[in-house]
C-alpha cells in the first residue's frame, strides 16, 4: 500500500538543528568536538578544559582555564536539607534515579527559572558529589565532603573511595570521551525541554531520565551484567547463539549513527589492552566482539562506547549501577552546550503524528458501553 505521508519513526536521518558543537561521522568513525579531534583531546586535554572548549566554542587561555576551573570547585557541596533527604532515600534505589531526582530537587533551590551557563556549571560542579553521596549512604559509609583544591574528576574519586587511585587520568579521558555526540536521545530529550524556555534543572532532569534506557546510556550496565553472566572466554559463543536466536540486542553493540567501529570504544579498548596487568573481563569482552562481529557483518553492527567503558570503571571499583551516573557526569557538558545554542534561535518542537483512528463515533454513558470478548 502507498502512503501518502512519510513518518520517520525515531526521526532517523531528520536534521533537527544546525550545530557547531560536535561531528559525528558514522560511515569514518571520526567524533570531533568544535573543530578538535576526540583522539587529540583525549591525549592532551582534560574534564575541565575540553568542558570549556564544549560550551564557549574555543580552547581557554590560561585565565580562562582558572575560571572555569574555579568555577567547577566552589560548586560542589549540597544543602544539608538535600544530604538529608538522600539519606532517607530506601537504600535499594538506582543511582540513576537518585540522581535525576535530587537534580530535579536542586531546581527549588535555584532563584532562576530560565537556563543560563551559570546554572549549566553549577549543575556540572554538583552531579560528581550527589553520585559519590549515594554511594557513601548506600553502602553505610561516612560521607566525604567535596574538596576545592582537586580537579573535577580527581574529587569525585577521591569523594567516592577517600583516595585518589592510579591511573585516574583514564577515568578523567573517559569522560572527554563521553562529554558530547550531535543529537543522540538524551541531547535530544533536552533540547526538546529547552525549546519550551523551561529552566535548567527541568532540561537535565528530562535528559537523565532519558539517559537512563538500556538502549541508551543505561547500556553500560547491561553490557556488565552479560559479561557475570558468560562468566568465562569458553562460553561466550553458546551466550551469544542463545540470545541472537530469541532476537535478543545484544549490549554495548549497535549505533544509529555509527555503521563502522565507534572511535570511543576504540579508544577504551586501546587503554585497556594497554594495561600492564589482566583486566576483569576484558578477555571475556574481545571474543563477544570478535563473535558478534562475525556475526553481524552485514549489518554494520560494531562495539558502541557502552561496550568497553564500564570494564573501565570496574578496574576503577565503581559498581555497575553506578556507570551511567558516570555517563551524565559527563554529558551534561553536552546537553547544555546543545540546550543553549538552539535557544539562540528557538522554535518549539512540536512534530506531528499521523492519525489513524475513527471519527465521528457516537458518545455512550458507561453503564451503555459493551465489551466484546
Ligand atoms: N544486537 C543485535 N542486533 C542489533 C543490535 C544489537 N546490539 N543493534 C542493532 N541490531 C540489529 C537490529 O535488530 C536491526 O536488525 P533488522 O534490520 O534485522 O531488524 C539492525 O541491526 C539495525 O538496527 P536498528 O535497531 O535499526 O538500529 P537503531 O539505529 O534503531 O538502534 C541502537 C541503535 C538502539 C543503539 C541499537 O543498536 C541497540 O539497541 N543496541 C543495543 C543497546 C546499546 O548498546 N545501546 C547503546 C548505544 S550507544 C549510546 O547510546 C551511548
């Protein structure tokens, strides 16, 4: 039958925006951020800096790095009312649901009710210390509180464990690597609460919530939840066979931009094979891929950054529920950083659907309705 309207479900391949912020190109696997490719700030960049380079368009001076650096670290505490509440939260919550929640409470704590960059920073300074929080309450720990004389990503392990671990710049790289990707769901998600003028707490909570799915950021998780599972190298094709013949996704693979390898699992993979020591699961990791992609050839369907990122974490002790917190720790640079560019030339969006049901139906009071079956 020949329709006579086109509907792009998931709005595949519709442009929403013109964008200055990243490139992301699916057939080179190539991810730039404002001009700078994600290999080169991964090697020379860090949190802070590449945070500015997102949100302002161009690399900071060495005053600006200070500001935005000052920025971030005096930000970082909580209202008590609001350690409070986390403390009475029940214990088994997700992180990803305290942390869209308190985000969401943050918002009554603000006097501003339109989104600035102030707030955008604001927000990026505190999501670091609400997750570490949930972790010290959840696990019965005494808290530790946020200290300004550490790099962003430094204070948030040092808040988590009480020490900063080796190797804590990867986990600083890993979210450059995750800061920022084009129109993804989550962005997406923001920007649509952005285009009603709603304020900054409202765009993170929508975007959070979006975050959250397995087939979005809520991925990582599950790609660790398979790897427990498999257990071992030795049985990772009869996983596989069972899960590709009950057309099962398989995590952590696929992306709808990307039709080639995506250049952050790329990267993730690089650092872990380059550890001196053996890295849980990473075995178990290289044959899924190797089997998937023997698999799938045809079609194009390659590791996503989900795949290898939360192997990292793991090596770092972070519990698999807390990964996509992580995620968003990140990609707050980038939901605002979209939020703010398309409200310079601001349409709502209001797509539209195709009805198809009937018209003109009789009214019936409820004690006239009849139910077949
Ligand atoms: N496992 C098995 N088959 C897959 C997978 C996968 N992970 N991903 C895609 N496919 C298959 C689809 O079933 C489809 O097959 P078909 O043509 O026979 O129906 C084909 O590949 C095309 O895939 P789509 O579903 O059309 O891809 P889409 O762009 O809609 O979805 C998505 C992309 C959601 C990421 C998908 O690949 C997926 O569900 N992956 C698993 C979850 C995941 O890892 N998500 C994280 C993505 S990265 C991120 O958001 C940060």
């Amino acid at each position: 039958m020949k329709l006579d309207y086109d509907v792009k479900y998931g709005l595949e391949g519709v442009a929403v925006a013109i964008s200055s912020i990243s490139c992301v190109d699916g057939v080179k696997g190539e991810l730039v951020y404002r001009g700078f490719k994600i290999e080169d700030l991964v090697e020379n960049s860090n949190f802070e800096e590449t945070a500015y380079l997102i949100w302002f368009g161009n690399l900071p001076n060495e005053n600006e790095l200070d500001f935005i650096t000052s920025m971030l670290s005096k930000k970082r505490e909580l209202p008590e009312n609001i350690i409070y509440m986390m403390e009475n939260f029940p214990k088994n919550a997700h992180p990803m649901e305290v942390l869209r929640s308190i985000v969401s409470i943050l918002g009554m704590y603000s006097n501003n009710d339109n989104s600035t960059l102030e707030d955008a920073i604001n927000l990026t300074a505190k999501i670091p210390t609400i997750i570490a929080y949930w972790y010290r309450i959840k696990n019965n720990l005494d808290l530790i509180h946020p200290r300004d004389d550490l790099k962003h990503s430094e204070n948030f392990l040092y808040m988590l464990f009480g020490e900063i671990p080796e190797k804590s710049e990867l986990f600083d790289k890993s979210l450059i690597l995750h800061m920022e990707q084009g129109m993804n769901a989550s962005t997406f998600a923001a920007t649509v609460t952005a285009s009603t003028l709603s304020d900054v707490y409202s765009i993170i909570t929508t975007a959070i919530g979006t975050l959250k799915g397995p087939l979005h950021g809520g991925a990582n998780e599950r790609v660790l939840n398979m790897l427990d599972e498999i257990k071992t190298k030795e049985k990772v094709e009869n996983y596989l066979n069972s899960l590709i013949s009950r057309n099962k996704k398989i995590m952590g693979f696929g992306h709808r931009i990307y039709k080639t390898y995506d250049p952050r699992a790329l990267i993730l993979k690089k650092w872990l094979s380059n550890m001196n020591e053996k890295v849980k699961y990473f075995d178990i990791a290289v044959k899924v891929e190797e089997e998937v992609l023997k698999r799938f050839e045809s079609k194009k369907i390659y590791p996503n950054v989900d795949f290898y990122s939360g192997i990292l974490y793991n090596y770092f002790k972070i519990p698999k529920e807390f990964f996509t917190t992580i995620f968003a720790m990140a990609r707050i640079v980038g939901w605002t950083a979209h939020a703010m560019e398309y409200c310079k030339n601001n349409r709502i969006f209001r797509p539209r659907t195709i009805y198809n049901g009937p018209k003109n139906l009789d009214y019936k009071k409820v004690k006239e309705v009849e139910r077949n079956g």
